[in-house]
C-alpha cells in the first residue's frame, strides 16, 4: 500500500521579476546538475528553511519587515 503525499494547493500572483527569478533558479540546477528544480521545489525549499530556523511572523507587519527578518537569519547563520 502506497503512502500518499497530503498537502494543500496554495496558489500566488507572482511579477514577472519573480518568475524570472524562478526559471533562472530552475534552469541553473538543471544545467550544472542535471535536474531542473520546479517552482514547487523551489518554493518549498524556501520555506522549509525558513521553518527550519525558527522564524515567526513576531513584530513582521510587511514584506519588507519579513524580507529584513529572513535577511539577518540567514546572515547570523539560524
């Protein structure tokens, strides 16, 4: 009997800067590995390490306020 996969279908309006940003992501993992990283796998990534090091949205009411949170965890190493 196969485990299934739950998860939630979580759906964003992305610029095209961001979806830039994606398929470049995308196609240099596929060019200097082989395999090319999809969104999902992309996004997940970021995500998982942000959980991983502990952030919370404390005191975060903006992107920016988030993106300045994300920037100083991943500078002071978690």
């Amino acid at each position: 009997m196969q485990k299934q996969i739950k998860g939630h279908r979580v759906i964003t309006l992305l610029g095209r800067q961001e979806v830039d940003f994606l398929d470049k992501l995308g196609k240099d993992a596929l060019f200097t590995t082989g395999h090319k990283l999809s969104y999902n796998d992309i996004l997940r990534g970021l995500i998982d390490f942000a959980m991983e090091t502990g952030i919370s949205g404390e005191d975060i009411d903006s992107v920016e306020e988030l993106k300045k949170k994300i920037q100083q965890v991943a500078k002071n190493g978690h």
